[in-house]
C-alpha cells in the first residue's frame, strides 16, 4: 500500500521512484481525473454519514444513564486521551520517522474512539449502551484534546531549521471535528425526538455506510499511490498501536474499575458523586480496551486531506503529501481488516468453545441415562430375586 521505502526517502529518491512508476504506467496515473478536491468531498461524506449513522443509533435516554457512571466514563475518557498518545509518543522515541509522519502518526493517536468498536461490542456481546457513549464522548471531546495535544508536537520531533514544514492544521482540525460533531449531536436530536423512525433509518444506513467508507478509503490510496511513502517503522507502528492500546487500557482500567466498586461498596461520600449505582464488570473493562484499541482513522484521514491538498501541489508539497495523506487512507483500511479478524476469531473461539460444551453435555447424558438404566437392571433382578425366594418359601 503506497511505495514502500526502508527508511523515509530524501527528495532524490522519492521523485526516482515516482519517475519509475509514471513510466512503468505510460504516465497515466490512477485515477487521475478525480481531483484533490473531489477526493476531499467523498471522504467529507462518508465522514458525515458515519458520523450521523452512529447519533441514529445512540438513545438518548441510554447516553445520559451512562453518563452518569462518572468513574467509568472518565477511565474511558483518559484512556482514549492519555495512554494512546502516551504509546504515540514512546513510537516517536524508539523509532526513527520524517517529521511529517510523526505528524500524521501523533494526529492519529489523538483521535476520538472509531465506530468499528461499537460493531465489536455488539457482535462480541460487550457493553454497547458504554461503547456507543464513549465514542460519542470522545468525539466531543476530540475538539479541545487534539489541538492541545498537537501543541506537544514541536517539543517531540526535532525540526530542525523547517520550521515551516510542521504546521500544525488547528483551523482543519477545528473546522471537520465541528462538521464530525455536528452531524452526531443532530442525529442524536431527532432519536430523542423520534426514536423508532431513527432505529429504522440506522439500520438502513449503517449497511451503507461502511461499505462507502471503506469505497472511498481505496479510491483515495489510489489515487495518492503513485507519490505516497510508506516506511518499515510506519507499517511496525500500524499494526501494533491499536492491540498496543487496548492492552494498556486493559490494565490501566481495570484498577480503577476495582476502586470504583470498592467506594461503592462502602457507600462514602465519595461514591455518591459518582452518580451511579452500578458496579463496573469485566464487560466494561473489555469495552473499554477495545474502544481504546479503535482510534477513529476518519478524522485524521479527513484532517490531512483538508489541510495539505493542494491541487496544483509543487514538487516539494507533493513530496510532503506523500508522507501525510496516504497513512490515515492506510489506517482506515487496517481498521476495518483488524475488526474483520477480531471478530472471525470470537466467532471460531466461541464455535469450538460451544461444540465442546455441547459433546460434554451430551457425554453426560449419556452417562446419566447408561446410569439410569444400570439401576434399572439392578431393581429388576432384585425383583426377580424377592419373587424366586418367594415361590420357594
């Protein structure tokens, strides 16, 4: 996916390579009728409909009950906002990236909790109502975390004299979280006001919709092939982040999850302002690792689109957008495979782990009825015995 490079190439070798690929084609590009800007306006879409999908889906009523569980919502919250960066940063320390893939990697891991977790909640019998609330919470709360984040930026990546070179894009972060956000807060609106028409259009919308995310994701890798650079250590980062996170969550969660119950439990002070009443359970905890674990590839994706296409880019800003706007595309696509294997896996597992209950249960009876009919024989010849002494008396 993209051309793959060792190491990060210098200007030399990257415009060698994409000289290579243009003749090796004829010079003509994939997809080079579409333009940066209709690129932009089919990943905005998909963006907006995923987003609005998601608030259809989400009752209100449910949302504010779980709010509500203020300890599990703000381990929820931290983990998504602290330990992802957290593992961005160590990424940052122990590998070698240009600064724009350091860029886009840290973008990426300051972003919002991804749909595919409320999928996996679902199909893996996970808290939903918990997964769904902390996607919609981390999305809101997406607009002041990330630009403050992205300000941490310059103090990690040694920029040396290209000052110019990592701008941070606040306005494009700004402007398409308040377009990701608007979308979800009004969806949410009309499933308080109309809750069954909002069920029915989820369910229309949502088989649509990831299909044309993932559509758009393609097309998009497509057309930024020819000049995107992908690197050893940014496909390492790729595939380890998201287990990576949900590990950690896991871990850092489920302490605090225990302290949670133990204040509630002595029924303090303390565990009033909590606001609720229910104990957090290994379900929490695992919806908790997996929302983590599925950072929301979209909003870096439609970021970096926004603020570094160009459509009359020049040698060196071509050069820039290889680095950017291939790897969130990548991203996109790695998260739908992983959730596609997460998922297959439950579904084997539980298969086997079924059909083994299933022959043991069979097994014993078997053994139950085997019992069953060996006492049966048993009376039947004490029987016999009673009557023979009985004919004999």
């Amino acid at each position: 996916m993209g051309i793959y490079y060792e190491s990060y190439p210098n200007v030399s070798e990257w415009y060698a390579s994409f000289v290579a690929f243009n003749e090796s084609r004829d010079g003509k590009l994939p997809l080079a009728d579409l333009t940066n800007s209709d690129i932009k306006l089919l990943n905005t879409i998909a963006s907006v409909l995923l987003m609005f999908a998601m608030g259809l889906a989400s009752d209100v009523n449910v949302f504010l009950k779980v709010i509500k569980n203020i300890p599990l919502c703000i381990t929820g919250a931290l983990t998504q906002f602290i330990i992802m960066p957290l593992i961005g940063i160590a990424f940052l320390q122990i590998f070698q990236f240009h600064q724009l893939e350091a860029l886009a990697i840290f973008l990426f891991m300051s972003s919002p909790g991804g749909g595919n977790s409320n999928l996996m909640a679902f199909y893996m019998d996970l808290n939903l109502e918990l997964s769904l609330t902390l996607t919609t919470l981390t999305t809101i709360l997406a607009l002041g975390f990330m630009p403050a984040f992205m300000e941490l930026l310059p103090f990690l990546v040694d920029i040396g004299d290209n000052e110019d070179l990592l701008k941070i894009p606040f306005d494009a972060i700004g402007e398409n979280l308040g377009i990701l956000c608007g979308a979800l807060i009004g969806a949410m609106i009309i499933s308080y006001w109309k809750q069954e028409l909002a069920a029915k259009a989820s369910k229309i919308i949502t088989p649509i919709v990831y299909p044309y995310v993932i559509c758009c994701s393609v097309i998009s890798l497509l057309k930024f092939f020819p000049f995107g650079v992908m690197t050893k250590n940014i496909l390492i980062f790729a595939f380890l982040n998201g287990p990576i996170g949900g590990l950690f969550s896991y871990i850092v969660s489920y302490p605090l999850g225990l302290a949670s119950n133990k204040l509630q439990a002595r029924k303090s002070k303390l565990a009033k302002c909590c606001g609720s009443d229910e104990k957090v359970t290994w379900r929490d905890f695992h919806t908790i690792a997996i929302e983590t674990g599925n950072q929301n590839a979209v909003v870096s994706q439609l970021i970096m689109l926004s603020a570094y296409t160009s459509e009359t880019p020049s040698l060196m800003e071509t050069y820039y957008l290889g680095f950017i706007v291939p790897f969130p595309i990548f991203m996109v696509l790695i998260g739908q495979a992983e959730t596609i294997f997460i998922l297959l896996t439950f579904f084997v597992t539980k298969f086997f782990k079924n059909r083994g209950k299933i022959e043991s249960s069979e097994k014993l009876k078997k053994f139950e009825d085997l019992e069953s009919q060996k006492k049966m024989e048993e009376k039947g010849q004490d029987n016999l015995a009673f009557d023979n002494d009985e004919t004999h008396f």
